[in-house]
C-alpha cells in the first residue's frame, strides 16, 4: 500500500526520521480525546467497530508491540513479527473497563517508549528488516515500521473523531 484510500496517508519512506515527534504529538490527541466525559467514548456505533475507548487502547499496544519489533530487528536479523492478536486483546484486556484517562497516559507514556528507540536509529539501522504479516507476510524494513505506525496512529485518530464529533 503506497496511500490510504480512507485517510489520505502517503507511505512516504524518506519522511521515517520524522516519526518521533508525531507519534508524540498524536498520542497527546488521543490522551486529550480521552478526557472528554462523553458516554460516546465507551460506545460502539455498530458491533464490528469499535468505540473510541477500544481505538485508543489498541494504539496504545500498537505502539508497544512496534517498539518491541524494532529492537527485536535491531538484535538480530530479519525477525518475525508475531501478529499481535488485535482482536482477541479487545476482550482478553478487557478494553472497554479501561479507565480513560489511564488510557491516555499509557498511550502517551507508550508514544514515548516507542519514540525513543525510533530516534535511537542511525542511517544502517533503518534498513535493518523484519518479516510483518500485514498484508501479507513481507520483509520490511524499519522505515516501513515506523511509517506504518503513523498511519495507525493517524487513522485511528480519525475513527475516533468520527464517533466522538456526531
């Protein structure tokens, strides 16, 4: 996937050294969006979408699972990426009982923990490859990593307003 038909976001590979900062700045929308009292947050506007409250939670694992990907691509060579199990952690985690202010803080806290080791990355380290099972299981480098958890980041941040501003 080069655009996202839904959201507009370009896989622009030359632009991953820029993710750092975003994946902060992104993570203190989520935070912001979770402070609203509203009962829309907790609310799933059709049973196979999911509320707000579940968006952000799932973010917040996003960022942790993708940090633990680049160091385990920076560790050894060509890794695999073991699918994270986005829709079971919905209920094994029990997202919707989350508090949401605790969300925002995990996720901002997240953001953090996953900019860092972006920013820890030289010239050679951005090649360094795993193989991610998204779309299908590809060899991808981190700069594909990085930008691909923007675009979570971004698109989901969308989902969210969806629901949050009707």
């Amino acid at each position: 996937m080069r655009e996202c038909a839904e959201c507009g976001f370009v896989y622009d590979l030359t632009r991953a050294t820029d993710v750092a900062p975003l994946a902060r700045e992104h993570a203190v929308e989520y935070a912001d969006l979770l402070l609203t009292d509203s009962p829309k947050l907790r609310r799933r506007p059709e049973p196979d979408t999911w509320s707000p409250l579940e968006y952000a939670c799932h973010m917040r694992d996003v960022l942790l699972v993708q940090r633990e990907r680049a160091l385990a691509a920076r560790r050894s060579t060509t890794p695999d990426a073991t699918p994270m199990g986005r829709d079971e952690r919905v209920e094994h985690d029990g997202y919707l009982d989350q508090k949401p202010s605790d969300v925002g803080r995990q996720l901002r806290d997240a953001a953090q923990l996953f900019a860092n080791v972006l920013e820890r990355l030289s010239g050679d380290d951005w090649e360094r490859t795993l193989i991610y099972s998204y779309p299908e299981p590809q060899e991808r480098s981190l700069r594909w990593l990085a930008l691909h958890t923007l675009h979570e980041l971004r698109h989901h941040l969308l989902d969210m307003h969806r629901q949050l501003d009707t």
